[in-house]
C-alpha cells in the first residue's frame, strides 16, 4: 500500500521556511507578540473548552409527575452546583433526595418536562509552540503563526500527535528491519529513525521504554493491526468525507507517535529521506502524525528539524507548484517504491488498458543511470540537496 498526496510540496527538503499556524478551537488568550522566539513547550495561547450538558430525567428517578417538579426544586436556574448537593427534595415523612451527580451549572430549561441538565465547568486548553521557533504573525484572540527554517521529511501516513524530542538513528542502513534489541534506555524521550521495517515486539519495547516517535520506511499490516488493535476488515475502510488515518480511531490517543514513509510492508527508506534525517542525529526535532486525506484539511505526517542558524534569505520557501523537469523525483509505484532519480522527460500520453484512458507518463534516470518510464501520477517531487 501507498498513499499518492496531489499536495505538490517536495516530501523531502534539506532546507525550507515552515510556517505553522497554531489556531485555538474558541476564542481565548494570545500569550506571545511578533518577534518572540519559542521553544517547543511553550504555550502559546489558552482558552476554555465548553462542555455538553449532561440531562437528567430527575421527575422518573424520583417517580414523581414532571409538572410537579419545579415545586420540589431547591435551587434556581443558573446556580452552581457540586457533585452530591441536594437538587430535588421530595416528601414530608419518608423524604426522597436527588443529588447532583458531578460539578457544574445547573438548567432548569427543561423542568417542565421532568429533567434537569448540569453541565461541567470548561476545560481549561494550552496550545504550545511544538516548533522551535518566533512568531511571525499574531491574529489577536485566536491564532499565532510560528516560522522557523528547518529539514522536513513527510511521510505517507502516520498515528499520535504532535512530540518533539532528540533524534537519534536507530539502524546503521536504511533497508535494516527495527528490532527489539536495538532499543535501549538511550532511547528514551527520543524520536528514533528505523529502516525498512518495525515489528509489534520493537514497537511494543518502545513503548516500554517511553520513546516519543518512531520513523519507519514500512510497517506490515499484521503489526499495524495489533497495535491499533484492529480485528476485522471493516476497520480498514477507506474513503467518504473527512477520512483520516487511523479510521474509527482518530480520537485515540497514542503512547507514540509512528511515522511511516514509504508504505505497509517492507521498504527500504527513501535514501534521500534516511541520509538528511540520519545526519541530523542528536539534534531536536518535532514531528506530527496526524494523516487526512481530503481537502481543505489535507494533512500529512511529518518531521521537521529546526535550523536556527540557517540564512533566511537563502531559504526559499515551498510553494504549491507543478513537477517540472529537472526535478529530483520519488517513485510510489509498488515495485520501484522509494526509489529515487530525475525527471528528464514528459512522455505522450497512452492509453491505460484496464480504462481505456490516456494515462500521462515519463522518464526518469535513476541514480546508477538506468532511465525507466513511470506514470506521472507515480512520482513525487523531492527537495533539493
């Protein structure tokens, strides 16, 4: 399996401008001003969460006729309430009592009809930086823009959030498999960057041992199932509006966050992908596994390595463009998966057998000069070295 993103933005770049915006749910507090430099923990900006009220059917708990509710109601409309304070009383000789089941504000909206709805106090959210960083853009009560130079490598899917820590290579090439063995105590809190292939049992020790992320070239499908704790084949659907992965799973919270480059099953990492990652080893980086696939909310999962020292004026940054020639490109066809080379060509179009449609088509010379002929759609386009 691989996922094809139209999101024409190199999947890996050795220097780019990343600008993040870092938006809060509701309108709240913005902490920083434009110039300010961050740290990844930092927060940023804060605001309270609503929560949904929580109805209660106190007239039927009590066996009592919902009109006569509102004349056994010991607090008004509004009030504040905590978990175990008596709402409702009812009786003279043998008294019943309804007691508030958890803290809140009380609504008698509905009392007419025999209910009563608490609802939670807000939830406290801190947004923090993630990047390393300064704030380039401030958008009073609701946003702040975070720009940083830095390397990033994208990759095909992902699970977890977003975690930053210390990078550090796990594997010696990048057609290694990711073994129990090679994980360590040294391992912990870091973001640690495998070959061709993890396991359930390499997994399973990394998150024994704490580690925050994991970038694989594959993973095969029977690990996958047993870490998100998949059964059948229904949980594998794919497709409909907002799809993101895992499906079913996306308010799941993870112990890690894996990030997969190439594709289920064994392959090697992209060469250019495992070089520019294995020669930042021992610096900080952030990553995010969160993966959908519709538009506007296209999200791929990355990791980026801020570089602070780097020129501002030497860094372009990666706007949405077409594949031209010249391009250094990425093959996603099965057999050539991972593979990469330069695109010299654009082929005529031919007709695709299975369709019946006109499929375009080029050629790209690979690294030890063989030129071969793949669907356009089947190449990605890199950054540059």
């Amino acid at each position: 399996m691989t996922v094809y993103y139209p999101s024409l933005k190199p999947a890996v770049s050795p220097l780019t401008m990343i600008n993040q915006v870092r938006r809060l749910p509701f309108a709240g507090e913005v902490l920083v001003r434009v110039g300010n430099r961050l740290e990844p923990d930092q927060v940023v900006a804060r605001t309270l969460i609503p929560q949904r009220g929580q109805r209660f059917p106190v007239a039927r708990i009590l066996g009592i006729q919902a009109s006569s509710l509102p004349k056994h109601l010991l607090l008004e409309h509004g009030a504040d309430v905590e978990a175990g304070d008596i709402l409702v009383r009812v009786g003279r000789w043998r008294q019943r009592a309804w007691r508030a089941p958890l803290d809140g504000v009380l609504s008698t909206n509905e009392v007419e009809q025999g209910y009563l709805i608490i609802t939670p106090p807000a939830h406290p959210l801190e947004l923090r930086a993630h990047l390393k960083g300064f704030v380039s853009a401030v958008e009073p009560y609701h946003a702040v823009t975070i720009q940083t130079p830095a390397a990033l490598v994208q990759g095909v899917f992902g699970l977890g959030g977003e975690r930053h820590g210390v990078l550090r290579t796990a594997v010696t090439d990048e057609t290694d498999e990711l073994l129990p063995e090679m994980l360590d105590e040294r391992s912990s809190l870091s973001i640690l960057v495998g070959g061709a292939l993890i396991g359930a049992k390499a997994l399973a020790r990394a998150v024994e041992l704490q580690v925050r992320g994991l970038v694989v070239g594959g993973i095969t499908e029977e690990s996958l199932r047993l870490f998100l704790g998949y059964s059948g084949d229904s949980d594998w659907h794919i497709g409909g509006r907002n799809w993101s992965f895992p499906p079913n799973l996306t308010e799941r919270s993870f112990p890690l966050t894996l990030l997969v480059t190439e594709g289920v099953g064994y392959h090697p990492m992209c060469s250019r992908a495992f070089e520019l990652l294995t020669s930042y080893d021992g610096s900080e980086a952030s990553m995010d596994g969160q993966t959908s696939l519709h538009r506007p909310q296209i999200r791929r999962p990355y990791v980026a390595i801020p570089l602070s020292r780097a020129d501002p004026e030497a860094i372009a940054e990666d706007e949405y463009r077409e594949i031209n020639l010249g391009d250094p490109v990425r093959i996603l066809s099965h057999e050539l998966l991972g593979q990469t080379g330069t695109l010299v060509a654009f082929l005529l179009s031919t007709a695709t057998p299975a369709l019946g449609e006109r499929q375009r088509r080029a050629a790209v010379r690979l690294a030890d000069g063989q030129i071969i002929e793949v669907p356009l759609s089947n190449l990605e386009v890199l950054g540059e070295k």
